[in-house]
C-alpha cells in the first residue's frame, strides 16, 4: 500500500525570468514500511521534496496523495493537524531549545496536542528510554554529544508515534561514531514498521536504505532498488570508491551503540592491584 505519491509535481520560487524550479515534474510513490535514502548534489532538490512530502511546503503544480486522500491544498490549519499526527522530523541541525532539559524538547510535541503536564513528561521520559538516554534526560543540549543530541531529536520525532519520518541530512553534523549510532538507531525504529525517508551525501549510509532515490536539476534521475547492509550499486559506482564489508560494518555500528551506553567504572581490590604492581616490577627485571 502506498503512503506517499507524487503525481508530476512541481515547485517553482520567484516570478518571470528570476522564476527558479526547485521540482520538475517529480513523480514518486513509496509504500509503507520502506526505508528510501534521498541522494543528489547541493541544490538538487532534495530539501524541497522533503519539504513537500512533509507538508511543510505545498507543490506549485501536480497533486501530492498521502495515504491516498490528496493532501496538495489543504488549508494550513488542517495540513498542521495532519503533519503532527502523521510525519516526525529529524533535523541536520537537531533544533533542540537550548534552555530545555532533553525531557522537555522531546515532551514540547505533546504540549502542542494538548496532553497535561504529567503524561506528557511520562511519554517523553519512555521515548527517551527507548533511544537509550533515559539517563540523561534532565540534561540540556550543551551537556551531550552530537549523536546523543541527534537521538534526542529522534526521540522528539517519534513521541507522537508517527508513521512517516522524515530526516534531512540527520548525520551532516556528526562524526562517524555518531553518524553510526543515528543511523542504527533508525534501523531499529524502522523494524517496528514506520516508513522513514533520508536525506544524505553519504553513500555509505545507502546500507541502510531498501531503495535509492537520485535526484538532479529539481528531477528523479534514478530510482535503485537495494539491499540492506549493501551500499547502493549506482552511490558505489559514482561517489563511492573504497568498499568496506559489511561485517566491518556491523561491528562498527555495534561499537557506536555500546559507547552510547553508560558505562560502568572498573574496580579492582587492593590486592589484585599490588599483584599487577609486583608483576610489573619483575618484568623489568
């Protein structure tokens, strides 16, 4: 069953000569439960569609279907109602508020739906728990790292319980590490059945994708069916030159999901301690 599709659609800015086309004639359908990386150069029209299929933009031409009811004309106040209860974002640049706790910015969704105080904190706190920072829920954005500021920007996302999420670049402000925790992280939340779209420049985070969207000029340029765990055969041929196997992969992504878990402190009795000491003292010896 399809969610999203976009019938010719079209989005122009500007007027007469300065007329720019950030979409030309896109046509896309994604069904339920896929999980579609969005690939192009700068100024390809990678935002704009996400802008559009997120209903934060509306087409200029076409007609966009999401769940099969036409969506394109909507009045604002409907087309936010539907946003809030049908689409979660994720953010390059996290858009967490600053002065907030990481329970707060992932609570403030609920706020806008109305919940009281308590279930909103409540819900919050389980969103947190299952991204793995319950811990650290009362810290502000300045007290984590990136990819913990990501998985609470995920957290936020997904506390409405929305089927569709949509991520522009949510890795183009992270190391490799944290790109890795994010991303495994929603390949967990997509297991559970939501569809999520992503942006990237990244051809090694196509693994995670099950299909391949290109775009250039405002167009789909290209449209890859993929495997899991593969980088994307067209992302490899064109940007894409050092392979890694997919074990290293998965090693790595472990690593970056176990360093994201609180640790416990080593500790050694006195004994075992004076033992090392001895030890080394003799291999000097």
């Amino acid at each position: 069953m399809s969610v999203i599709k976009l019938e010719d659609v079209s989005k122009l800015y500007g007027f007469g000569d300065a007329t720019n086309i950030a979409l030309d004639e896109v046509n896309l359908t994604i069904e339920e439960g896929e999980f579609v990386a969005v690939m192009g150069p700068s100024g390809s029209g990678k935002s704009t569609l996400m802008n559009v299929i997120g209903l934060l933009d509306r087409p200029s031409h076409g007609n966009y279907l999401l769940n099969s009811r036409s969506v394109s004309k909507l009045k604002p106040n409907r087309s936010a109602k539907l946003r809030r209860d049908t689409i979660g974002f994720i953010f390059q640049s996290f858009n967490l508020l600053p002065r907030l706790t990481a329970l707060e910015n992932v609570a403030l969704p609920l706020l806008y739906k109305g919940l009281g105080t308590t279930r909103r904190l409540k819900q919050a706190s389980a969103m947190l728990e299952r991204v793995g920072l319950q811990e650290r829920e009362y810290y502000l954005p300045s007290q984590l790292s990136g990819g913990q500021t990501q998985c609470v920007a995920i957290a936020r996302a997904l506390v409405n319980n929305p089927k569709i999420i949509i991520a522009d670049e949510p890795t183009g402000n992270l190391d490799s590490a944290g790109s890795r925790l994010v991303m495994e992280l929603l390949s967990e939340i997509h297991k559970t059945g939501n569809t999520i779209l992503f942006v990237t420049h990244n051809p090694e985070l196509t693994r995670y994708a099950s299909r391949v969207v290109y775009m250039h000029d405002g167009a789909i340029i290209a449209d890859e069916q993929t495997k899991i765990g593969d980088v994307a055969r067209r992302a490899r041929q064109v940007m894409y030159s050092v392979p890694t196997t997919n074990e290293e992969h998965d090693l790595a992504g472990v690593s970056a999901l176990m360093a994201a878990l609180p640790q416990k402190p080593a500790t050694r009795t006195r004994k075992s301690s004076k033992k090392s000491t001895a030890h080394r003292t003799r291999s000097k010896k």
